[in-house]
C-alpha cells in the first residue's frame, strides 16, 4: 500500500490571534538571527488573515507583501510594524536570558 503525502501549509491552521504571536515568538527563538526565515513566519500569518486583506490595512500592495514576506525576503521595519499592526500583533523586545 502506498502511503499518501500532503503538503503542509501552516497558515491553515494559525486561527486566532494567540496561535499567531506564538508561533511568530517561536521562529523568531529558533531563527538563530536569520531575518528570512522571521520574515516568512510573518508571511505564514499574514497568508493565514488573507494576504489581501492585510494589504488594504496596511496601504501596501499584495504582492510587494508576497515578495518581502517570502524566504527571499528582505522587509524593511516599517512593513513589519505595518503587517504586525494589521494582524492584531505587537513587537516588544526584553533582555536576553
């Protein structure tokens, strides 16, 4: 028997609020400082809300949304606060353990 495969695609199953910050707090822990790899997750959730409706909140075109929140990705700060914002998400910074 053959074992079937799917494609797994996270942004269908980020649904509230909560289940976004933490999965954006958990790629940023394990992006070992790879901007890309933050830049994606953002992306994942920004898919999850609707990638159309993040642009009309945020005043950035949907396809420039695409391409900085790819892996290939280089978004600058004001896009992240921007999407962040859009999504119901804060960006804080504490010390580092």
């Amino acid at each position: 028997m053959a074992t079937k495969i799917q494609d797994y695609d996270v942004a269908n199953h980020l649904r509230t609020p909560k289940e976004m910050a933490a999965y954006l707090e958990a790629c940023i822990a394990e992006s070992g400082g790879d901007a890309s790899f933050v830049a994606k997750a953002l992306g994942d959730i920004a898919r999850a809300k609707g990638m159309a409706d993040i642009a009309r909140e945020t005043g950035l075109g949907r396809e420039s949304l695409y391409k900085a929140l790819s892996a290939d990705g280089n978004p600058q700060l004001d896009t992240i606060l921007r999407v962040a914002k859009a999504l119901g998400l804060e960006i804080s910074v504490r010390p580092a353990a």
